[in-house]
C-alpha cells in the first residue's frame, strides 16, 4: 500500500475507532436525563452502558474473523454502516428497552468495526517506528474517545438533548463509509481460508453475558439466589466452550495465539486494565462529579478534558519515544504507580476545591493510562502472522470490553454493597484492578525496548 493510501488508512481507521469509542462513554453524563425522560430505574441505566459493551465484546472474535474473510476495507464499510443505523433508532427511542436494544445493536456492529480498523493499521505498517507512531496514534484515539465522549454528552445534553448524544454518529459514519469506499479498490489485505466458528463465538456471548448478569445482580436485595443459579449456568457455558474449541477446527483464538504466554498474559493486562479505565472511571467520575459534587452536565463533560487531554498528548509525543528506551513492562509498571494513587485520591477526596477533587487526580490517571496501553496494544499484536492479524485484534479488543463490562459489573457491586459512600469503594475497586494488571506482566520476563530488538529476533514466549 503506497504512503498516501497508509495516511488515509491510518485517519479512516481512527475516525471510525473514534466513533466506537465515544459510543462506550457517550451516554454517561446524559445518563441522569435518560433515566428522566425514560423513566428508567438505576440498574437498567447501567444496563444502558454495559448493553453497548457486551455487545460489543460478544462477536468480537467473529468479527475480527470477518475481516481476514472479506477484506478489512470492506468489512469496515458494513460495520460503521449497521452502526450508524442502529444509534439512530437510539436516538430516537421513546422506550428503555428499545434503548438499552439499540445500544445491543450498536455493540455488535462495534465489534465489526473495532478490530477491522486495528487489523488495518497492523497490516499496512511493518513492525518498526512506522507500526509504533500507528499504534500510538490509534491508542491515544481509543483512550481519549472516553474522555471526548463524555465533553461532548455533556454539552449535547445540556445544549440538545441526550439523544443528541447518539444521533450525532450519522454524519460522523458518511463521512468514514466515504473514506473507506476509496479505500476499498486499493485493499490488499490478506484473507484466511478459515471459516468462521458461529457456534463458539454464541458459546462465549453466552457465557460472559451470564455471567457479567450475575455479577451485576448480587447487590440486588429482591434477586435471591437467581444470580447463584446465572453464575452457574455461565459457568457450564465456559466448560461447553472450552470443550468445543478443543475440537473445533476453526478456533476462535488460533493455537499460535493461544500457545503464546506473553499474549496470553498480555490479554489478561489489558482485560484488567480496560476494567479500569474502559468503563468504570468514566462512570463513576461522573456519578460524583453530578450527584455528590452538583456539577451540570456541561460542567461534567467539561471536567473530564484535563484527562483527555493528558492521555491525547502523552501518547502521541511521550510514549513512543520512551518504548525507544524502556521495555513494555517498566513503562505499564510506571503507569500504574501513577494511576492507583490517583484513584484511591478520588475514593477518600469527594469534596473541596475542583483542582483537589477532579484535576490533580485527572491528570495522573491520564498519565498512567498513556504509559500503560500502548505499550500493552504492541505486546499482544507484535509477531503476529498476517493471516491471525484479526482474530489478534479480536481478541485484544474483546479482552478490553468484557474487561470494561466486567470492571463496571464488579465495581458496581461493591459499590452498592458499601452502601454509604458507594462511589469511594468503587474507586477502590478499580484501583485494585489496575494493580492486579502490573501483577500478571510481571510474571514474565521483561521484553526488550524497540530500539534494542528487531522483528526478526523479539523474544517470544510459547
């Protein structure tokens, strides 16, 4: 693929990763108007965010898949398409179900989306500085859409309507259907021949949705043991699944992925750490920001750009050059110190001055998260085999939202469990999962810094 054709991929993969990633965090701030106007109780507005994300995590391997199938041009255009469609039918919801539906909807064509825009970047840029600058710029997109989601739910609500929050993906999707419509007579991507395994992917939808159900509903004083009896039912869903990818040829996650440790280990970091930072920050950021602080939703929406900002120009200017320098490892491990404090800060901090409450501790979460994720996003994806390029992308992106839905789900829980001061315990509990990310890439040997390592020897873990 020629430089220009590069440039114009690398934007149309970010615009559209964009446009999925704001739609993670879109509807937080407006969250308070939804329930308003809908009548919606608190636990089914929650479902309003973690809909999106279990959809989204549900098909995340399939749709990778689709990708190595059909062409990654292609399969984008059909994705930001089905996408657009459904956050129209949102926007215009009169019904909670019909909401928390579309939102559904919304998830499984992010799940075509996502991994077709980062299969795109991965394909085109050899690994190397060019892969990297790719990679940071993608990731600084994805890490900052949470923060730009909620700015732009807050002036929507406060100046439209929440369901502006939605209907403003429309123009966004013509403009990257566009884009990858010139895009596509130039895709050259390589295609599997393996087919896609349907049943497996119903297995595992299955499976984590029962059991992020469950996990979400043990707080509830009138749920009994209904979530004992889901969180078995889930549970036998893992045993079927893991049992039926034992004998399946067309495995969700290839044996060259699966068999690799750093992978594997570096997907269960980015689990972990997108538990953290995916959903669950922006969430509860919010809940305190409006409920305990009394801020507007402008003024919310507003609060949350020092962390965008942060994250944005660290890891476009700072990140890279320091993966020149230091391993993956020591730059996660100095992320974290940075963020933990900060979210225990914002547990014991819930009054005073805007700059002691909201910006000091902004700012060092953005930090952290910019010296955690990219590093993390090139663990998981480099030496990857062209023809496993998407179900790698796949499984990092699925690892990042049932991550998010999961950290939310258990976040959740024990902040309603705390009772009094929910919203501390559970930036307690998020601080918890970030450590925990630091804990599981430490159990590997550290991986050499780009500049003392090539393609043809980085050390691979099997």
């Amino acid at each position: 693929m020629s430089a220009s054709s590069q440039r114009l991929g690398l934007w149309t993969a970010c615009l559209a990763q964009l446009m999925v990633v704001l739609d993670v965090s879109v509807v937080n701030v407006a969250l308070p108007s939804v329930q308003a106007d809908l009548g919606l109780a608190q636990r089914s507005a929650s479902w309003v965010a973690m809909a999106y994300s279990l959809g989204f995590a549900g098909v995340l391997l399939v749709g990778a898949r689709l990708a190595d199938v059909f062409g990654t041009v292609r399969v984008l255009a059909w994705g930001v398409g089905a996408f657009t469609l459904a956050s129209t039918v949102g926007g215009l919801a009169t019904e909670g179900w019909l909401l928390i539906a579309a939102r559904g909807a919304q998830g499984l064509s992010a799940a075509v989306v996502s991994p077709a825009t980062f299969t795109l970047l991965t394909t085109t840029h050899a690994e190397g500085p060019n892969r990297t600058r790719a990679i940071a710029t993608w990731t600084a997109v994805s890490l900052a859409g949470g923060g730009l989601g909620n700015v732009a739910s807050g002036v929507l609500t406060d100046l439209l309507s929440w369901r502006a929050t939605l209907l403003i993906n429309l123009p966004i999707g013509v403009c990257v259907v566009t884009a990858a419509t010139a895009l596509r007579n130039r895709d050259q991507g390589h295609r599997s021949s393996r087919r896609i395994d349907l049943a497996g992917a119903g297995l595992a939808t299955a499976a984590f949705t029962s059991g992020i159900y469950a996990l979400s509903s043990l707080s509830e004083p009138t749920a009994g043991a209904l979530p004992v009896v889901i969180g078995v039912v889930s549970g036998v869903l893992f045993a079927v699944l893991a049992l039926q990818q034992r004998h399946t040829p067309n495995k969700l996650v290839p044996d060259s992925l699966s068999r690799d440790r750093l992978i594997v280990l570096g997907n269960a970091a980015t689990g972990l750490t997108a538990a953290c930072f995916q959903v669950g920050l922006w969430y509860f950021l919010t809940y305190r920001m409006q409920d305990q602080l009394g801020y507007s939703p402008i003024q919310a929406g507003l609060a949350f750009l020092p962390l965008t900002a942060t994250m944005l120009s660290v890891n476009l200017i700072i990140t890279p050059r320091l993966m020149d320098r230091h391993s993956p490892q020591v730059l996660i491990a100095a992320g974290a110190v940075l963020t933990v404090p900060a979210l225990l800060w914002l547990a014991v901090r819930d009054h005073g001055p805007f700059a002691l409450t909201i910006l000091v501790p902004s700012v060092a979460i953005g930090l952290g998260g910019a010296l955690i994720n990219t590093p993390l996003a090139t663990l998981v994806t480099t030496g990857v085999r062209a023809e496993d390029a998407g179900a790698a992308s796949g499984l990092m992106n699925t690892s990042k939202q049932f991550g998010g839905a999961i950290g939310l789900a258990a976040a959740s829980t024990v902040a309603a469990l705390a009772g009094t001061d929910h919203v501390a315990f559970a930036f307690m509990a998020l601080a918890v999962l970030a450590a925990a990310a630091v804990a599981v890439v430490a159990t590997r040997r550290p991986v050499p810094p780009r500049s003392a390592t090539t393609p043809a020897t980085r050390p691979r873990a099997h």
